[in-house]
C-alpha cells in the first residue's frame, strides 16, 4: 500500500510541475507578443497619417518646398539638413523597447564625432506628431535607422541595434560621399 500511495504522490508532483511550467511559458509568450506588438507604428497610425496627408492636400495646403506650418520637429530638422546639405542618422524608435534603448547608447557614443558634420534626428514612433514621419519611411519594426546623404537620397536603411563602430563607418562614406 505504501509503495502506490507515493506513486500517486509523485503522479500529483510531476502534473503539478507541468501545470506550473505551461502556465510560465504562456506568460512568456504572452510578454514577448505585447512588447512586439506595441513596438513601432502601427497599421491605425500610419492610416490616420495618411488620411491627414490627404485631409492637408485636399485642403490645398500642399508643401512645394516651401516648409509647412504642420511639420514635426523631425520633420523640420530633416528639412533644414536637406537644404543645408548636410548627411542624417534618421533613427525611429520608442523609449519602451530594449533594443531601441540600446542603439540610442550607441548613437551617443559617435554623435560627438559628428557634431556639425552630420545631423542626428531621433523619431520617438509613439509621438503623434511623428506620425507623417513614421509613414513616409514605412516604419514598421524598430529600431530602424536611415543613412540619408548630403542630396537627401537615403542610402542605406537598418533595422535593429547598430554597434558605434558601424555606425561610425557608415557615416564616414556619407561624409566622403558627399
């Protein structure tokens, strides 16, 4: 009798165990796709963009290269770069997501290398006035960094975290490229 008895017992531990390890997993999961989902532009906010473009051009107040009044902050500081001719690190991120948290470390380790040379823009994808912005470039997973030469052609686009080395050596073919 003693021997089925801690059968049973070690049956109730083990299912325990696994009812124990399901339940961590699901949590797991569950974290892993709210962080990917709440990381980046989502497909409402790029269609409000949108709409508000169109609402801007049916409204007759088209930009034909003059700056216009519903500019972001972003959006002005890659304006004056352009016609500064100036190179840009176009950096979206959000202050929620780990690898987003790690490239802007990696940005502020070169940026000082740059001061004057480069412009660095950094686009937080959750500010309502970026919205336009995350449209245009199509943001959909973040970090993503554009490399956008002197002429205002982008010419390289990165998704994820870039190491300083790296971004050094791109910035130093913008630079020469120019």
């Amino acid at each position: 009798m003693i021997s089925s008895g801690d059968s049973n017992g070690k049956r109730r531990r083990g299912s325990r165990a696994r009812k124990i390890l399901l339940i961590a997993m699901m949590a797991v999961v569950g974290i892993i796709l709210l962080t990917w989902t709440e990381c980046g532009c989502t497909v409402e906010q790029k269609q409000g963009a949108a709409a508000e473009v169109a609402e801007e051009q049916s409204a007759g107040n088209q930009n034909t290269g003059s700056q216009s009044t519903n500019m972001s902050a972003s959006e002005t500081a890659l304006d004056k770069a352009r016609q500064a001719g100036k190179p840009v690190l176009l950096n979206f991120h959000s202050t929620q997501c780990y690898p987003c948290i790690e490239i802007e470390k990696q940005i502020k380790i070169v940026e000082p290398e740059y001061d004057g040379k480069v412009e660095f823009i950094i686009v937080d994808v959750y500010d309502r006035s970026e919205q336009n912005l995350c449209y245009q470039y199509q943001i959909e997973i973040i970090p993503t960094t554009f490399f956008i030469d002197a002429k205002g052609q982008v010419r390289e686009g990165r998704e994820g975290v870039i190491q300083a080395a790296s971004l050094k050596e791109i910035l130093n073919n913008l630079i020469a490229n120019r």
